[in-house]
C-alpha cells in the first residue's frame, strides 16, 4: 500500500489569509484581510476583533466586507453602513443575505442623502434602488427620473399608492401614472387617482364604469373628491342602481 503523505503546510499567502485566527489579525494586509473575510463562516469572535480595531476600519474595503457579511457583529455594521458608498448601499438594501435591520438601515441612509444626490445618480438609484427608495424618487417628481422610476423591477402597488396620498405632487407624477402600462390598469392606483384633484376629468370619468358600486359609495362622500366629479359619480351609481331594478329580459336591462 502506498505510504500516506502528510498535507503540505500552508505557506501561500492567500490561503494563510483564509485561515488566519484572532491572533493573526495585526500581520495581515489589507488585501489578506479581505480574503479572511470573504469566508462565510468565519467565527464570530474574529468579526467581532475586526470592528474593534480602528487600523484595520481605515481601510473601505474591509468596512464593507464586514457590513456585507452574513456574521457581521451587528453594532459595527449598523454603525459602518454610514460610510458605505451609494450604489454598495443600493446593493446591501437588496441582498436576500442582510438581515431585515441592517437592510432597513441601509435604505434609511440612501433617503437622507436623497436631497443631496446629483441628477444622474437619481436617475441611476430609480433604475436599480430599493422600492422605499424608488417611492421617494417618484414623489420628488423630477422630469428625468419618473419615466425611469415607474419601470423599477423593484417598485410597488403600495410605493405608489404612497406618493398618489400626498397632498401635492409634482406635476409631471400624475400624468406618468395614467399612462404607464403597467400602473395604469391597477385597481387601487385608479382609486388613488380618482382622489387626485389634479388628475384629468376625462381620464378618471374613463374609471367609473370599472369600479365597484361600493368603492364608488365611499367616493361619492362629501369631502372625497371634487364636487363636479362627485355628480359624476353619484349619476355612475344610480344607473347602476337603475339597472339592477329592470326586471330580467327587457330591451333595456340588456343596454347595461
């Protein structure tokens, strides 16, 4: 039988960073450092070290590793999120792996730096950001961004039914919303629209005959809708009304 060799010793640099303890932190560079980092099941405790350590945290690259690590030591990732770059926190918001906490956290930095974002990286955040993120962009209303914004994969119903609650939009909001293939033909959103003083009689008249007599009860309250939009819609109720009261095969309930 042949002799069993023993394993070589690690003397790569790359694979000493693989496998380097708490002990070996001081020795490594940053590129070593990285490496260790990438391991995802690197014991918590050398996390722990890495964020205790003000020399290491200078360098951007291992405050991202660690805030995009499965073990990362929660404080510390809490707290280095603030330093993160736009898009790498576009990407921490969106990782299936990131806890919900540090996730939310993430979205809560790229909203307040919102007001301060030039024009092309909005445009880019409306592309490809999270849905918090996306809502946002749409109710600023800038011209270049809401035809971007309304095609985000990672917009929603609610995000935009958001936005459509505000007193005052933007101009540009509403008409993006009416024409979009998509959003257009959402139930709720119409309802939203409907509310909208702003929103086009002709379009929103165009809504009435989809909705339910219930939804259009609620409207027709005082207060909800404009009054001359109001009529419009008490008259869409009592035909309704109307036609359910002719009895069953006249030339008329056959209109309906």
């Amino acid at each position: 039988m042949p002799e069993s060799v023993a394993p070589e010793p690690v003397t790569n640099d790359r694979e000493r960073a693989r496998v380097a303890t708490g002990d070996e932190l001081p020795a490594l560079d940053e590129p070593q450092l990285c490496l260790l980092l990438e391991r995802k099941d690197l014991p918590g405790e050398i996390l722990e070290e890495v964020g205790k350590r003000k020399s290491l945290l200078k360098s951007y690259r291992v405050k991202r590793a660690l805030c995009f690590h499965p073990r990362g030591p929660r404080l510390v990732t809490l707290r280095l999120i603030r330093d993160l770059y736009l898009m790498d926190l576009v990407q921490l918001a969106l990782s299936p792996a990131v806890p919900a906490e540090l996730k939310r956290n993430a979205e809560e930095q790229l909203l307040a730096r919102l007001p301060q974002i030039p024009l092309g990286q909005k445009i880019t955040l409306a592309r490809r950001g999270p849905a918090r993120v996306a809502g946002a962009l749409l109710a600023e209303g800038h011209p270049q961004v809401i035809s971007v914004v309304l095609d985000n994969p990672y917009m929603t119903e609610a995000q935009i039914l958001k936005a459509l609650s505000r007193e005052k939009l933007p101009a540009p909001v509403i008409p993006a919303i009416i024409h979009h293939r998509k959003w257009s033909i959402s139930y709720n959103i119409r309802i939203a629209l409907l509310r909208q003083p702003s929103a086009p009689l002709a379009t929103i008249l165009s809504y009435l005959p989809q909705l339910t007599v219930s939804d259009l009860r609620e409207l027709a309250a005082p207060g909800i809708v404009p009054e001359k939009l109001r009529r419009y819609i008490q008259a869409e109720v009592q035909r309704r009304l109307g036609a359910r009261a002719l009895p069953k095969g006249s030339p008329a309930s056959k209109d309906q």
